[in-house]
C-alpha cells in the first residue's frame, strides 16, 4: 500500500487524511500547528516535522492549504517538499490556488522528475469527512490514473479537466457559480422576510422549485437555525472570488455578477464575519433590512409608511463642483471623450441633479467624478430630466449601476454632508 504524505489538516485536510488511514494507507501527516496532528496519530498516523521530512518517506504527497503563498513555502521553503524529493514521487495540491501557481509547481517539480496534479475538490466539509468530495483535476492523464486509488479514498467523483492549471481553472469558475448562488439565496429569503412570509416555508419552496441548488440544501437551514459554524468559510470563499475575478480580468471578460458577489463578501469580511461559514453573510443583509430571517417584520402604520416614503425622496442640497466625463461612439473600436465641469446642486440616494453650461442630451450615460477628498470612485448617471434657466442647464440624473458597496459608500457621503 501506497504512503501518503499530508500537509495541511484544516477544516477540510483532517478528514480527508482520516479517510486515507480508514482506507489502509501509511499516512505521514505535517501541519504548521502541530497540535492538529494529534487526533490523527491516535488513529494511526505518523507525525512528519516538516514538509521535506514528509516527502522523503512518502509516494505521494498531498497538500490541501489556504492560498498561493502557503503552497509556495511548503513547496519551496526552507523545510519545503522540494528539499525531501526524489524522482518518481507524485504530488497532489487540492487546494484552492491560482492556476499561475499550479502550472509553476507542474514545472517545478517536472524538472526534479516528479509528477504534480492540480486537483481541488467540492464538497465542503460534509463531503471531506464521508469521503464524498468531487476532485477536479488537471495535469498528465496517466498521472491521474496511476493515483487514482488515492483519489477514491477521499472522494466519489474524480473528472480530468486536461492539461496542468485546468484543475484550479475549473475550481475558480465554480467557485464563482457558489458565490453567487450563495447570495441569490439570501437576496431571496431577505424579500420574503421582508414581505412577512415564513422563511421555512418560503426555503421549502425554494428546494422543490426552479431556484433550487446545493447552496439552498446546505445553507438554507444553517441560516434559518443561525448555525454560522464552518464548513466554508467567508474568508476563502472571498479568497477564491478575487482569484476568479483576475482570470476573468485577464481574458478581458466582464462578470458583473461575480463582481457584485465580491464586493458583498468584502463587506462581510469587514462587518468581521470573515472565519465564520459563508451563509453568515446574511446579517449583512439583515443590517440593511433591519430584520432577522425568521422574525416577523413588525406591522407598520400608514404614517409610518409615509414617513419612509419621505425620507427616500429627501434631497440633500449641495453646492459641490464636480466633472463629468462624456463619450460619443465614433466609429467601429473608437470612442471620443471629454470633460464637462458641473456643480451637483442635490443629491439622493437613487439620484441627483446636476448645474452645468454644457448642453447635453436626455437618455445619455455620464462619468460624474466627485471631489477627490470625497473618497467616492466615478460612477455612472443617465440624464433623465433637462430643465434649461437662462444659459445653465439643469439636469436630473439617475444613478445606474451601482454595486452594494459604492451605494453604501455615497449613503455615508450623504449622512456626513447633511450633519
């Protein structure tokens, strides 16, 4: 029986190391914390001191770590894999890492005479401890089926994506499908919260209907029993979506979805959620509602409503210069631009209006650049209203666009300009 060599026992490394020992190989296990190893020595395990030490009396090695650097010193560090190699070793990274990184340790190690896969997983933890996971798997075809048995020791479902990096490829767009399915959840239950229906009732209709999706089964009642303990956690789900949204930079792809989705673990990771399980992102959501999945709203009064109604349309008088950006399609492939001076004369959350002698059109797209001691990026207004006085013209414009992060950030803009 094969020795396995395994680096890193976190929330998913633990037992995926665990079912290779209940599967009968010799397992050698490493971790930077060394009291992580404990539970698996007693279970027959032998504790390695570092990762050369592990790679000299192991076949195969697997690493399942938290980011690029981390793998990168366990590769090439001091007391890295690279120190303990010999040829014919195989090693296996299943986890999450950009597919630069991959095609790096693939070249790496080839040149030591070493074989190297790139195969994370699915699955979460659930799937780690019944050695369920599904591997996704990228490298030399024959490499894959030579350590396959290791494979289906940790895992049911084992798909050969092609070439070195394909495996981390196909982890990255996954991964950004999680996200965002993730929020699709919680953007759903926080409406029907809102509306007064039951959550049970509104996630039971959620898994029987066209919504449904393995983040409605696993996260639906970890928010409805507020069971924010780890499985995934917000700090590598938003670990995996910056890695996603540079691949897609690099193909020149727009994802405005995955952007959105990014900007929303941010502010989770910042509100200080960021080691607990991704569905504990919906108290960000909670915030902005003022209520808690599963409450009951409390019953609201016309003057109440009329109240809100009021506030959503109270305009915050300014006299602030700002510019504005224009772009005129030219020909195919060209633009030409320029630069408008203005004066924002009031603002509102969904809108504002605009002073300025430059004539424009109705309908069209604008660039307004706040002050630069604003702290607020660009961001994109469609004129939807002209009222000319003498030589100035007055435009009402409506703010388009924004991700949930910059509305935040032009709503504190509002409350410090109106203190």
């Amino acid at each position: 029986m094969k020795s396995i060599g395994f680096i890193g026992l976190g929330t998913m490394g633990k037992p995926m190391a665990a079912n290779l020992l209940h599967k009968g190989f010799e397992v050698i296990v490493y971790n930077r914390t060394a009291g992580k190893a404990d539970e698996l020595v007693r279970l027959g395990a032998k504790a390695a001191a570092s990762p050369s030490d592990a790679a000299r009396e192991a076949d195969v090695i697997v690493m399942m770590l938290s980011k690029d650097e981390v793998v990168l010193e366990a590769a090439f560090g001091e007391h890295g894999i690279v120190h303990g190699l010999r040829p014919g070793l195989t090693v296996i990274d299943c986890s999450t890492v950009s597919p630069e990184t991959s095609r790096r340790l693939y070249h790496e190690f080839a040149s030591h005479l070493v074989d190297f896969l790139d195969a994370p997983v699915t699955g979460s933890k659930p799937a780690a401890e019944s050695g369920t996971l599904v591997f996704m798997v990228g490298g030399e075809e024959e490499t894959l089926e030579q350590q396959r048995d290791v494979f289906q020791a940790m895992g049911s479902k084992i798909v050969y994506m092609g070439p070195s990096g394909a495996g981390s490829y196909t982890k990255l767009a996954h991964n950004t499908m999680v996200g965002i399915h993730a929020l699709a959840l919680m953007e759903g239950l926080s409406i029907a919260a809102k509306a007064g229906l039951a959550a049970d009732q509104f996630l039971e209709v959620v898994k029987a209907g066209s919504a449904s999706s393995k983040q409605a089964e696993l996260k639906g009642p970890k928010i409805l029993s507020r069971d924010f303990s780890n499985q995934f956690s917000v700090q590598w789900m938003l670990k995996d979506l910056l890695l996603a949204g540079r691949a897609a930079q690099q193909f020149q792809l727009p994802a405005p979805m995955l952007h959105s989705a990014t900007d929303i673990f941010l502010m989770a990771q910042a509100k200080g959620l960021g080691e607990q399980d991704l569905s504990a992102v919906i108290q960000c959501y909670e915030d902005w509602m003022k209520l808690q999945v599963g409450e009951a709203p409390p019953p609201r009064r016309e003057e109440e409503v009329q109240a809100a109604e009021r506030r959503r349309n109270a305009r915050l008088q300014l006299d602030i210069q700002l510019h504005m950006s224009v772009y005129q399609w030219e020909q195919e492939g060209s633009f030409s631009g320029q630069l408008l001076e203005g004066k924002l004369v009031d603002l509102s959350e969904s809108g504002m209006r605009i002073v300025s002698g430059s004539p424009l059109a109705k309908d069209m797209f604008i660039v307004i650049h706040f002050p630069r001691e604003s702290g607020l990026p660009p961001v994109t207004a469609r004129i939807i209203r002209i009222d000319q006085e003498g030589e100035q013209f007055r435009y009402g414009c409506m703010l388009s666009g924004l991700s949930p992060h910059v509305r935040l950030q032009i709503e504190e803009y509002i409350r410090i300009k109106s203190e």
